[in-house]
C-alpha cells in the first residue's frame, strides 16, 4: 500500500517510507484533535451529551492512533481495531477490574473508565464509523493534492 505504489524504479522505496511518515503525521495530528474535541466536549456540554460525545470521541482517539501504529491499514480495518478494542475495555468493566484500577490511577480511570454501561457500546460504534467515514474520505483517490507529476 505504501511502499511506492509498485512502480518499479529509484526512489519508490523511500517515497513509500515518506508516504507512511506523511500518514502517520496525519494521524497524530487528528488524534491531537481528537483529544482537543473530547476536552472541549466535557467543557461545553452538559449530561448525557457530554457523556456520549466524550465515549464517540474515544474511539475516534483509538482509531487515530491505530492509524499511527499501522499507517497502511485500510480505513475499515483501523475503525475495526478501534472499535474492537473500546468494546474490549467496556466489556472490562464488567470484571471490576477498571473500577480497582480507577480508584488508584488517573489515567487508568481515563483510559479504562470504571462502570460498565451498555449504551456506550452504541457510541463506540458511531465513533468508529465516524472515524472510517474520515480516513475514508481523505484516503480516496481523488482526495490527494495533484502534482506537476501527476497531471
């Protein structure tokens, strides 16, 4: 996917590690995004708005930073990981474990949450569909800037 296109020839290896550094950076900078989002989300909402804005935007931060860890994934294969592994935590929370954990560590409790609740299960799959919707959209052939060498 990244590694230059399968055109043959000099420099299609390194223009494969630049588009995968370039995908990276996008992705770091929409999970920093993320992050303002959900911190804006908490100030400025109230109640159940805030709550499940907040769960939506967690799996998009998730989705985002499977798109740092594996930049050529395909966008449905991200949002699968994102949405997979907010489940994962949510189902978790069933255990108890979380709720220990939270009671010792901020970023576990950030991370973890403490209490199960079942309509968040929703808003983690609106968050990843969110998320694919994106990367979709900006992976899409004809969303990449043209060049003098691609005209």
């Amino acid at each position: 996917m990244t590694g230059g296109g399968g055109k043959a020839g000099a420099g299609a290896g390194a223009g494969g590690i630049r588009t995968a550094w370039r995908a990276r950076a996008v992705a770091a900078g929409a999970a920093a995004l993320t992050v303002l989002a959900g911190l804006g989300a908490r100030a400025f909402m109230d109640g159940d708005l805030a709550k499940y804005a907040g769960d939506a935007l967690y799996t998009v931060l998730i989705c985002a930073l499977a798109a740092v860890i594996a930049p050529g994934a395909r966008p449905a294969v991200t949002a699968g990981a994102g949405l997979a592994f907010s489940w994962a935590v949510e189902l978790l929370q069933l255990t108890g474990v979380p709720a220990d954990l939270s009671r010792h560590s901020t970023v576990a409790r950030l991370v973890l949450g403490s209490t199960f609740n079942a309509p968040d299960l929703l808003w983690y799959a609106v968050g990843a569909g969110f998320a694919w919707a994106v990367a979709a959209l900006a992976t899409s052939p004809g969303s990449a800037p043209r060049t003098s060498a691609s005209r």
